[in-house]
C-alpha cells in the first residue's frame, strides 16, 4: 500500500503500521502522535519510526530517545 493512500480524506489521527523502509496507512488520517514528544506529525513529513515498538517520532533527537530506551 502506497503510505499517502487516504492522506488528508480526515483530518484527525491516523493509524498505521510501520514497515522497516515503509509504512501502511490502516486507518486514513491528516498525522500521528510522536511517542516521544506528544507532537502531531503530518504523514507527509514522517521520516522516523521504530518498527519493533510500531512508534513514530517527530525528529531525529526523538527518535534517538525512542531507541535509547531499548538499550538501557
């Protein structure tokens, strides 16, 4: 699935899982929520996620933090 397929149709959260070069849009949405950070992230500006936790982060320092807290 192309991971722009429904962008923007809602404007509210959407759901996605996250492939390891890619991800799937399995509920159409306008962003998604940094576990990190607690920002909304537009789809079209998603670049960092971690597939094991099926998180995204907003920017790179994120997802450092986000995978540090796999090494501790």
């Amino acid at each position: 699935m192309n991971p722009f397929d429904g962008f923007g149709q809602k404007g509210g959260e959407a759901v996605l899982k996250y492939l390891d070069a890619d991800f799937a849009v399995l509920k159409p949405g306008a962003y998604v929520i940094c576990a990190i950070t607690g920002k909304k992230i537009p789809l079209d500006q998603l670049k960092y996620w971690n597939v094991d936790k099926q998180e995204a982060y907003a920017d790179a320092d994120a997802a450092l933090q986000g995978f540090a807290a796999d090494a501790s």
